[in-house]
C-alpha cells in the first residue's frame, strides 16, 4: 500500500490594481484559490472557510466548476485557511493593496482525507517507530544508498534550493535536524539544485544553512506507508553571502577610516579654537545651524517636514562617529518647532562611552541617554555631552538596546522615531525580537545601498524608512518574497530578512 502525501501552495500573484498604499476601512483584496487535484482535475463545490487571525471574524466561500472560489478579504489581514477536503491548515497574509487580485492554487490529492485517517499510525506503532528512530546515529551524513528506503519508518523528501534568480543553487550544503527526536541529516545539492532525504516519519524537520538557521521547516506525519513530499526553498547561497560578507567587510574598514580621520580632523578643530570637547562639540553644532558649515545632506529636514502629522514624538539618535550634521539638522528643527511640540522626548546614544569594544556585551553596552524636552539650551548640551562620552568605537551600532532603554525609560508617546547611521549595521540586531511597537527610521548618509538591518526593523516593527527622496510606509505590510525599490535599488523579503537583488 501507499500513502501520497505530496501539497502544492503555488506562489502568489499579485496583481495591483493601484499601487497607492491606504489604511482606509473596509478595504480589500480580491482573492482568487484554484483547487487542483494531483490526480487530475480541479474540486468543486468545496468550502473554504477563512479565519482572521486577529480577530476571529470569517470569511467562506465555494469552489465553482473550475474549482475557483473568489472571496474578498481585508488588507493587512493573515488569515487561517481551511479546505473542507484537505487535511490541512494554511496561513495566507494580504498585503495592503486595495483593489488588487491575488492568485493562489493549492494542489493536493483526493485521497488526501481518507489517507491521513487510514494511515495513521496506533500508539504501539508510533512507539516502535520511536524506538527505531532512536537508534539512529545522532548525525547522518546524507550519501546515496540502499540502507535506508522510504517505508513505514522513513519518509522521501526532495528538496529543489534555487537562487535569488531563479536558477539552481548547486553544491549548496544543507542541514536538517528533527524537533523531537535531535537526529541530524546533511547533504549537498547537485547541479540541478536538488537533494533527496530520507527522513523518519513523525517529526517537524528544521533546516538550516551556514549562515542561516531554521531557514524552513517541514513535518513529517505518523502515517504508514510510502510518503514522498517536494519542498522548493528560494536562497542566497552560501558562495554569495560570504562575497556580500567580503564586500561588508570592506565597507565597515572604509568607514573605519573615514571615522578615524574625523575624529583627528575634530582634534585639529579644538587645539586650533581653544576648546574642550564639550564646548567644541556645541560650537561644532552651532556653525551648522547657522550656515558657518554645510550639511552633505538634509535628510533630518525633509523627513520631518514631510511628516508634520507625527506628534508626541520620542526620537531616538545615533550621536556616535560622522552624525554631527545630522545632530545639528535635529537642532536646528528643535530650534524652529519646539514651542508648538507636545510631548517630545529624545534618547541619544553612543554605542558605550568609549568603552573598548571587546568589553561591548550585546544588550548592556551603554552610552544610552534620555532626556525629555527642555528647551534648546539643555538640549544642544545633552547632544554634546553623548558625542563627547563616546564616538561609536566600532562601526557597528546599539540601536536595538537604545530603542529598549529608550522605550522604557520615556513617558507615553505616538510616535518612535529613531534617526539612524546608514552606514553602521546593528551589532544588536538579535534583540529585534524582544521589542515591539513601530518604529520610524530616518536614514542618514544614503548615498546607494541601504542597509538591511534597518530594513528588517522597519519590517518587523511595522514602521517605516525615510530617505531623503522617500517615505517607504508598506513596509511592514510585505510577504515573504515580495520585492520593495528604494532609490534605484530592489530588495527582496526573504524569511524575514532583507536581501538586495541585482535586476538585468
């Protein structure tokens, strides 16, 4: 006997009928679902329920005699979607496109049903599986060979990897490890990108790459009989994310140097004006202001005039290295704007008051600030004393720890706006997960690429990117896959993560 497991959830289409992001109730999206059969054929006259995750609401629909069903959903919505004669639960997500249509097809057998209830293994069964499993050494290093053969025990699954073009991604290694019975499994693609495991049945299988942990995951039922199952994964690659890694590396020692030579340039300033670091930094400030010096760019005052709606802000700025323009632009706005502002509040920080890099701990580097706003006086001071405690150290940041101790320490806000080096990637990003809220990001210094840390935060939080040019808003209403353009640059949103694509 055999029991074909093998699902099919095709790729969205979505085809905008108006690129113009809203937040307008009641709009929706026009979702279109085919039922295929793997057999042949489409199912019609099957329910499909839709559950909103957020607020249980459903929506229902049935499949007509193309095996279509077209139901409207709300935008910005993720639903739970359940098919009367599919033993499955999937989670879709809609973007915020008003008006226009999404394409999906999910493909699965007409014995799916009856195969999951006649399959399904007993508890001494499941027990001796178990027990078989156990067995195993705890890492298998994936070759072909006859020992191990899809059965009651073992389960096929085909893996295609492609690359961010679509193409193959050959002799990319990758590694599977079982949630509940800790069995490793390893293998390598070959030219056509595809690898075959033979991996035991009841379990949820983790797989990684090099860089990349937990990148997808896939369960294996307990059921008897013959399972084979194909699993498509879009990737980097391992060969392009160590050339990228190079590139980093290169630009992060660039910026090195020019900070370097910024700080001796500042050293220069105080000998030759007779000043402290302080008061150096505050006339530093003033001279901006007044026009003495010129800003490369005026990011922080186009944002903000772009977006005079945001109110009872807390700004959160990066004071560390070549952000002096960027803290005079914010004074200067302070300067013009602080009497009709309601509640605003700042967190400057320097990843640490010069303590040395080595002793950085992710999480309690240091060099935080919070002050509320106090007048112009008091606050040229507080921006002067953080550059003066700190210049950054390393090129990499701890914005995520002063998002958190910001957060915590101001009073109630509206908006979190956090002005940000583009040039320094986030040291801390692995503390994205603890924070919530949305956070609006006003990038300094974009000059080509932007960096995607600052992508995924926005993403993550639900905020926002600002760019001189640009406020990118739909952001955090993005799927896995989509593409977003900023500038002349395409990035990819890929497990959470943001990944420049090169288009030809």
């Amino acid at each position: 006997m055999k029991a074909l497991v093998f699902t099919l959830f095709a790729g969205m289409l979505l085809q905008a009928a108006s690129a113009q992001e809203t937040d307008s109730p009641g709009a929706v999206v026009h979702y279109n679902l085919t039922l295929k059969c793997i057999e042949g054929g489409v199912f019609s006259g099957q329910e499909v329920v839709f559950t909103n995750v957020g607020d249980h609401s459903q929506v229902k629909g049935i499949s007509d005699a193309s095996g279509k069903v077209k139901v409207d959903l709300p935008v910005g919505a993720s639903f739970e979607m359940k098919v009367k004669n599919f033993s499955e639960t999937r989670i879709i997500s809609i973007p915020n496109y008003p008006g226009a249509t999404m394409n999906n097809t999910l493909q699965y057998s007409k014995n799916d049903i009856q195969f999951e209830e006649k399959f399904k293994m007993n508890a001494a069964q499941i027990a001796a599986q178990d027990k078989t499993v156990a067995q195993l050494p705890d890492t298998t290093v994936y070759k072909p060979y006859s020992a191990l053969q899809a059965n009651n025990v073992f389960a096929s699954l085909e893996i295609l990897l492609n690359d961010l073009d679509k193409k193959p991604l050959a002799s990319e290694t990758i590694f599977i490890t079982g949630r509940k019975n800790k069995k490793n499994f390893k293998g390598t693609t070959g030219s056509n990108g595809s690898i075959t495991f033979l991996l035991p049945k009841g379990d949820i299988y983790d797989m990684s790459f090099r860089y990349d942990r937990n990148y997808e995951s896939h369960e294996i039922k307990y059921l008897l009989g013959t399972m084979d199952s194909h699993l498509q994964i879009d990737y980097i690659g391992t060969r392009e994310t160590e050339r990228r890694m190079r590139e980093r590396a290169l630009r992060l020692k660039e910026d090195s140097l020019r900070r370097e030579k910024e700080k001796k340039e500042f050293e220069a300033y105080m000998k030759r004006e007779g000043l402290s670091a302080l008061k150096a930094r505050k006339k530093e400030m003033e001279e901006y202001a007044s026009g003495k010096r010129s800003f490369v760019d005026n990011v922080v005052l186009k944002v903000f005039e772009r977006n005079k709606h945001w109110q009872d802000k807390l700004i959160v700025c990066d004071l560390t290295g070549s952000m002096s323009p960027y803290a005079a632009q914010l004074e200067l706005w302070y300067k013009l704007n602080f009497a009709k502002e309601q509640n605003l509040q700042f967190v400057f920080f320097n990843d640490g008051d010069n303590k040395p890099d080595g002793d950085k701990v992710i999480g309690e580097t240091g060099g935080v600030y919070y002050t509320p706003s106090k007048g112009l006086d008091s606050l040229m001071y507080k921006m002067a004393y953080v550059q003066t405690a700190g210049d950054g150290g390393d090129g990499p940041e701890n914005n995520m720890e002063a998002l958190l101790k910001g957060t915590k320490a101001a009073k109630p806000y509206k908006e979190l706006i956090m002005i940000a080096d583009n040039y320094a990637p986030v040291k801390d990003i692995a503390l994205l997960e603890s924070f919530h809220g949305p956070v609006r990001i006003i990038l300094c210094g974009v000059s080509d690429q932007i960096e995607p840390d600052y992508l995924r935060i926005a993403y993550k939080t639900k905020g926002s990117v600002h760019t001189m040019e640009e406020d990118i808003l739909s952001i955090g209403k993005m799927l896995d896959g989509q593409e977003i353009k900023i500038g002349k640059n395409t990035y990819r949103l890929m497990k959470g993560k943001f990944v420049q694509v090169f288009k030809t």
